[in-house]
C-alpha cells in the first residue's frame, strides 16, 4: 500500500510563512505536486516539479511560493512565505506515479493538511 503523508500545516498570520512537507513510502517518478481546495471552490494546482527538477507554480504564487524535491528522502515539500489569507485551503500532495514491492501505483494523493492565513 502507497502512502503520501503531507505535514507542516497550521495556523499563520498574514506575512507570515509555512513549510508543508509530503513524504512518499515508494520510489517517486514522474512529477510531484500541491493542491489545494478552499472551502466552496475546486481543487486547483499551486505548484509542480519534474523528476528533473523543473518547476511551475500558479500565478497567484509565483514569487512567494517554492516546491523542491529531494528523490534519495522521498519527499517533496512546498516553502510559502509571505502568507494572505486568500491562501486559506486544504493542501493536498500528489504523485505521477510511485513504485513499491506492491508494484506501480499512479495519480497518488495524500489525505491533506491545513493551512489557515488570519488577517
């Protein structure tokens, strides 16, 4: 069984900063990213990194936002600083496609962490 366990969520003031990390019980392929889902609205990207180490982000966090991965430690983690309470959501990990002695898994998502940004 695969596993994705996202960390370092909480309660910030505006300006303030966070950093979630997603842990991965396989050997990860293929793009990682962050998702997140406010309260009434659909989920939406917040940012992706290739196997290779390219990066895209939302425009709503380009500048404040950082993704980077570390393959050796299965992890992948996002550094958001400069916090607005628009960034209030449940952050969600996800994998492309994970391998474990259980075989392929793919499109892998954790069970999400929260991030409220008071005003």
């Amino acid at each position: 069984q695969v596993q994705l366990v996202e960390s370092g969520g909480g309660l910030v003031q505006a300006g303030g900063s966070l950093r979630l990390s997603c842990v991965v019980s396989g050997s990860i392929f293929g793009n990682m990213g962050w998702y997140r889902q406010a309260p009434g609205k659909q989920r939406e990207l917040v940012a992706t990194i290739s196997s290779g180490g390219s990066t895209n982000l939302a425009d709503s966090v380009k500048g404040r936002f950082t993704i980077s991965r570390d393959n050796a430690k299965r992890t992948v983690n996002l550094q958001m600083n400069s916090l607005k309470p628009e960034d209030t959501a449940v952050y969600y990990c996800n994998a492309d496609k994970i391998y474990t002695t259980s075989g392929w898994y793919y499109n892998v998502w954790g069970q999400g962490t929260q991030v409220t940004v008071s005003s």
